[in-house]
C-alpha cells in the first residue's frame, strides 16, 4: 500500500481546519510582497490581446462596456463604486474583450468581513490586495498571477514599498499562488467563530494595525 505523502503546507492546513471543527478557532495568515523583492512583469506570454485597467474613480469605471462592468461588480465584495468614492481601486485584466482576472486594493484604514468584522490600518507605504478572482472557464492560464504582477508593479512605481492581503489558511490554491508570485507569510490573524480577536502575531512588527469591529458596525472587504 502507498503511503500517503502530504506537503507541509497540505498538513498544517488539514490541522487548522481540524482546529477550527473542534474548537471554533479560524486563522488567517498574512503575506507581504516588498516591492525590492520582485520583478514586475506587465504582460502575459507575450500577447498583445491583453488589456490591463486600473479604476481609481467612478467615471472610469462608468466608462466600461456594461457587460463587463457587470462582471466586475459581481466579484469586488461590494459595489464598486462605493469601493472607489472611498478611495480604493480596481484592477482588471481583459482578454479579447472578457474580463479574465480581477482585484481590489485598499489604503489606509478599512473594514474587512472575514475572519470576523475587522479593522485594518496599513503604514503609509503599504497597500492591500484582496478580492482576487479568475472566472471558473479563464482559470489554469495564469491570469491571476499576472494580473497581480501588473497592479503590484504599477503601485510599487508610485512609490509603495509593501503590498498586503490575508488569507484563510485552508485556502491552499490561493497561498501556493500567492507564494509563486514572490509573498511571503509575515503573520497571523487568530480568531474565533464566534466573533472573538484572539491574537495577531506578527502583524504589529510591520506597522499593520488588526482591532475588532463592533458588531454594528458594517464590513466592507474580505481576502482571498
């Protein structure tokens, strides 16, 4: 009989999920991509059917076809419009006229929904990443690391020096594409089911500030 060989990431993940069955507690790791740590590249296997958007306002975003501003809105967690009168933005990648990979970025201090209704404050020279999607039919073609690697790039140019984002550590695909990509895991966000902040390692160290959310008060983000 062979013996089943399990990854180290494949192990710790099968553990917290155990953990978070039997205990309610749920953990979220975060990455950090410093911009001296990479080398952004802006296309995708050479084609020149790519297009790469970056909504900073609501007129921009306006001037999308209405399909493909549809698709948008269906995976940014919020209405986009709202995320971008708040300052955030929006990059898309678009291929032969369809949207094939999305993001948001946040700056600042800002509300997130997952692992439980949070607050988070970024240093000044940091942005997060979240909402991160590919449509089921463009996945396997590398779109989404792209796409990271263009919206990191055009930040770090303008003077960012780290980039953010959590995510939940069951969520293997998502931490093996975000390792690929040059991130790297520089903290915890330990919580419970139940609406508890039980701890956050390592996050303090880098300036970025976690604090619970009252239960009034309305999320507005999630990560990966």
């Amino acid at each position: 009989m062979r013996r089943l060989r399990l990854s180290p990431m494949t192990f710790e993940a099968s553990t917290l999920w155990l953990l978070k069955r039997l205990t309610g507690i749920q953990v979220h790791w975060l990455y950090e991509l410093r911009a001296d740590a990479t080398g952004n590249g802006n296309s995708h296997g050479g084609s020149t059917d790519v297009g790469y958007h970056q909504f900073r306002d609501v007129v921009a975003f306006d001037g999308l076809p209405e399909d493909q501003a549809q698709v948008i809105a269906g995976h940014t967690g919020r209405s986009p419009r709202r995320l971008l009168r708040e300052g955030g933005r929006i990059h898309a990648m678009e291929m032969g006229g369809r949207i094939v990979s999305q993001l948001n970025v946040q700056f600042g201090a800002f509300d997130v929904s997952t692992p439980i209704p949070l607050r988070f404050s970024l240093p000044d020279d940091a942005f997060f990443v979240s909402f991160l999607y590919t449509p089921d039919a463009e996945r396997g073609h590398g779109y989404a690391q792209a796409l990271l690697r263009h919206a990191c790039g055009a930040l770090f140019r303008e003077g960012y020096g780290r980039a953010y984002c959590h995510i939940r550590s069951t969520n293997i695909a998502s931490r093996r594409a975000f390792r690929r990509a040059g991130w790297r895991p520089v903290g915890i966000i330990v919580a419970t089911m139940s609406g508890r902040l039980v701890a956050t390692p390592g996050t303090r160290r880098r300036g970025f500030g976690v604090t619970r959310l009252k239960p009034a008060a309305e999320p507005s983000g999630s990560g990966p």
